[in-house]
C-alpha cells in the first residue's frame, strides 16, 4: 500500500489470512496436494515436535520483547490473548512484504497459533493435525469432541479488526 493511501476502515481477519497467508508449494512438486501426500510416515511422526519446536520459538519471542515468561496453560492464553491487537498487527505489518516467504507477520503469527495449539494438546484437550513445512499454519488441532480447529486463524482473527477479548480463552474452557 502507498504511504499515502487511506487504510480500509476494517481489516477482517479472512483478509488479513488472504494477503499473508499464501501456500507455497515446494519445488519439485507439482501441486501442493502431490506436495502434502508425499509425507513420510517418519516425517508425520516427527511433525507435532516441530510445531511444538515452533511454539518455544514463540514464547522465547515473547519473552525477549516483553519479558514474559509464558506459561504453557490457560493463564499462558489469557496473557497471549491480552497482546493479540491491532497495535501488534501494525508493528509486524509495518515495512514488511507478504510475498517474502519468512515476513514477519507470517512467522510471529504461525509461531503463536503454535502456541495456542500446544497449550491445547498439552492439556490434553486436542491433537495436532500437522502440515508440512513451509505450510506449517495449514496444520489445526482436532478437539476431543473430534472437531478440527485452526489455532493459526484464531491468533489472526485476534490481530484483525474482528478480535474477540477472551476468545481463545473461551475456546479452550469449552473444548
């Protein structure tokens, strides 16, 4: 966008998904569906550690901007919900292009729906659906009711004009 255009009034969280969220296909692959069969069962084992790997990515981010150390359990979603907002958005946003592969938004973004996903499954109330590399925001957590819910969308939705306070929070007492 130019310097001196006027922001839209809203920004949803499906645009906000749309513009840094693209899949990237791999080289070598011929569609993203060839891309996602070609997982190796060793590989789909090890994926949950990655995205778990992901996650202490995150809360170590959070802790060397905020000096919070977060905990890895509802009061950990409580804080990381707090700090989901516009103002956020803005400063990951800002001079970042969303057709870099690692931009900013992406990576912060992806980092924290792992944590949200993780906090989920280390309370025992979801597992992961993994995806592979560089698509890891396409993985979701499948509830113990047996619904899959996207972690990666829910933290966007909090950085979009459409946040929710307490959402993720009330996601994870109803799960």
């Amino acid at each position: 966008m130019w310097p001196f255009r006027k922001a839209p009034d809203t920004i949803s969280a499906d645009a906000l998904f749309a513009r840094w969220f693209r899949v990237q296909v791999p080289e070598g692959h011929a569609s993203l569906e060839a891309f996602d069969l070609g997982v190796t069962s060793v590989e789909l084992e090890l994926l949950p550690k990655t995205l778990e790997k992901l996650a202490l990515d995150g809360v170590e981010r959070i802790y060397q901007v905020r000096k919070h150390d977060l905990e890895p359990n509802r009061d950990g979603l409580v804080y990381l919900d707090s700090i989901l907002n516009a103002e956020l958005r803005w400063k990951l946003t800002e001079e970042q292009d969303p057709n870099f592969p690692r931009n900013l938004f992406r990576l912060v973004c992806t980092e924290f729906g792992c944590i949200v996903g993780e906090i989920f499954v280390r309370a025992g109330k979801a597992t992961w659906s993994p995806r592979r590399a560089p698509n890891h925001w396409r993985s979701t957590v499948v509830l113990s009711s047996g619904i899959a819910w996207d972690p990666f969308r829910a933290v966007v939705k909090q950085l979009s004009d459409e946040r929710e306070d307490g959402a993720l929070v009330e996601m994870f007492d109803h799960a």
